[in-house]
C-alpha cells in the first residue's frame, strides 16, 4: 500500500475558473479526461455530468476584424472570456485511471 493521500473523486460539476463556486484546485492535481460525445476534449472550461453540458471557450477573434465579429467575441462584461455551452453524453474520468483500463 502506498503512503500517497487519496485524491478527491472526481465532481459532478467543475470549472477552471478560480472564481467559480464549482472550482477545486485539488481535483487539478491530476489530469483530468472530459469524454464529450465519445471524443476526448482538452479545451473544456465547465462541466456538468448529470446535467449532460460542457463549457467552451469560443474560438480566438478572426484576423479581419469587423464590428460584427468585436461585438460577438471577446470578454463579456466582468472581463471573463465568454463561453459557448454545448449539450451531450458527458464523462469525466482521470486519465491515470483511464490508461490503466485500456
């Protein structure tokens, strides 16, 4: 038996935000796997399992700028980046338990 402390399961809900109520910086001590519809996602801001969501970031502004794409991109108004919420089948694993079942 190891000497190791046990990490904390993995939530029901988490975020990468340190602002958020659903952040927990000890969870991020390991890697973590988000399984979004069956394809591994690495750019994950939120998630809920039982709700079924994640959250994305939106994609970076496009070289041309127009004031349609200013006003549709880039930080709301508290300064976060904004995020676009996508709805699925949702599973969170660790990824060392992961490639220890593969």
């Amino acid at each position: 038996m190891s000497s190791e402390n046990p990490l904390p399961p993995l939530p029901d809900r988490l975020s990468t935000d340190p602002r958020s109520p659903h952040h927990d910086a000890a969870v991020f001590q390991r890697d973590i796997g988000i399984r979004f519809n069956g394809k591994q996602r690495h750019d994950v801001a939120e998630y809920c399992v039982s709700e079924g969501w994640i959250k994305l970031p939106s994609r970076p502004p496009p070289t041309i700028t127009t004031p349609q794409s200013m006003a549709s991109r880039g930080p709301n108004l508290s300064s976060r980046p904004l995020v676009v919420m996508a709805r699925a089948s949702v599973v969170g694993q660790d990824q060392v338990t992961a490639a220890e079942n593969m």
